[in-house]
C-alpha cells in the first residue's frame, strides 16, 4: 500500500474519511473491494480527537485502485552487480515515520544516549498520530544533551495554554521510556524554542514578584506552574535574601515568595 501526501493520482478516485486514517482506509476496501495493498492512498487529513481530548477532526484520504503491473522476473546472475543508478527506478515500500528523523551527522550522542533519544523520539511519533496531530520531530542537541524538537501545523495545540499539552506529553513520554529501558534518564521536549521563551518569562516573573515580597514585607504567591517552572522559581531566586516553597497539589500547586525578613510594624511606646 502507497501513502503519498503531495501528489493526487492522475486516474478517477474517491474521497473517503473516518475517525483515524485506518478506518478510512477500511472504507475505501469496502468500496472498491479490494486489500489495502491493491489501493492508491493520498492522505488529505489525518483523523484527530486531539490531544488529550482536546480538539479533533475526521481523516479524509482519496483512494484508487493501482493499475495492474507485469510480476517482477528474477534477476539473471550478470544484473546481480547493475550500477546504483538502477535502483532510483524501482519502487520501494516507504519507511516508517520513525525512520525518517535521523541524528544529523556531528550530532551523535553516545551509543547507549542515542538509543535512548531515539526510543523517545519514536514515542512521541507514535503519541502524536494516535492524537492525529501534524508534528515533525527532530533530535537537537544543547549544552544539556540531547533533545526533541517537535514543528508543525498542528505546533500551538501540541503547546497548549501555558506549555500545559506539551508537559504533559514531556511527562507521558519519560513514563513509557522510562518503563521500556528501566532508566531514571529523562528526555526533554522543545517546541521550537517555546520553553526557552517560557523560562526567560518566569525568571521575569521571579524576580518582579521578589522585589514586590520585599517592598511590602508580605510573602507572594504565584499562579499555579508545572513542577519545571515552579524549580525554575526556587533556583532564580535560591541566594536573593528570598524564601520560596510550593503549596496546593497536583495542577494547582503554585510557589509562594517570602522575604527574609518580614516586614517589622511600628509600635509605639
């Protein structure tokens, strides 16, 4: 069966849709009465309920029957060694998704961390179409280590409100790799410098609620943050004459500032 996503078969097809691009697929084997391998398949849309319930639409394919080609002979001895060249020329079953993103050459972690990137890499593949959201994935490297940087169309709800979606598929991602190779290592999830960006606002944040904590004498309790962000506050703020510590549970923890010193009120003899 022949996925193609840019080009529309020249001969008569039909539009098919469902749930997932699979259900699609079923749909045009009904019509046509045929195998998944006997059809044409031109992906429009990809099927999505959204991440995390959040969203979604139905796939939609055009479908065709192949035209019947002559069976392939056996290669005679003396063709065993043809030039490459030949090769372009014949048709070959397409790649996983999973395959296609490759570490660039110069960017090679060490074995046991590349294996271990690209696990997580095929994981979050496979979270991402099963929510039926358009993402490409690629593995960067920064002062860190390694990492996953996902692009798209579908990039500002993979995000969420507030990097909520991307967090929690940051959390689900080092579960499932986590139990698969039994390592403590986690793997950290960008989305095109978004999290940077995010950080530079909490620092700001950080030291603006301080400044506030000290002038009044009062502790400040932030807005709820996700445990990266309420580590990125006690560490901007660990040495600065702050108190910082975490109340709530679960979504709503949130982080409250504490000036050293309360503030001392006037009394009078």
């Amino acid at each position: 069966m022949t996925h193609n996503e840019s080009s529309v078969p020249t001969q008569e097809s039909k539009e098919f849709d469902g749930k997932t691009v699979d259900y699609a697929i079923e749909a045009a084997c009904k019509y046509f009465e045929a195998k998944p391998d006997d059809l044409e398949i031109n992906i429009l849309t990809r099927g999505s309920t959204g991440i995390f319930g959040l969203g979604g639409r139905k796939a939609k394919i055009q479908a065709v029957l192949k035209e019947l080609t002559p069976p392939v002979t056996e290669k005679k001895p003396e063709e065993e060694n043809a030039p490459i060249e030949a090769e372009a020329n014949r048709v070959t079953p397409e790649a996983p998704e999973s395959e296609k993103d490759v570490i660039k050459p110069g960017k090679e972690a060490p074995e046991d961390r590349d294996k271990h990137i690209s696990l997580a890499m095929e994981i979050t593949e496979e979270l991402l179409n099963r929510a039926g959201l358009a993402g490409q994935i690629e593995i960067k490297v920064d002062k860190e280590g390694s990492y996953l940087d996902i692009s798209g169309e579908d990039l500002s709800l993979i995000i969420g409100k507030e990097g909520q979606n991307l967090n929690a598929l940051e959390y689900i991602v080092n579960r499932i790799l986590r139990h698969r190779v039994e390592s403590r290592t986690g793997v950290k999830l960008e989305a095109q410098g978004y999290r940077e960006k995010r950080e530079k606002s909490i620092s700001l944040l950080a030291h603006r609620m301080a400044k506030k904590a000290q002038k009044t004498g009062r502790p400040v309790t932030l807005q709820p943050l996700g445990a990266r962000e309420r580590r990125l506050v006690h560490l901007t703020l660990k040495g600065k004459g702050i108190r910082t510590h975490s109340v709530g549970e679960g979504i709503m923890r949130k982080v409250v500032i504490n000036p050293a010193r309360p503030r001392q009120r006037n009394t009078k003899k």
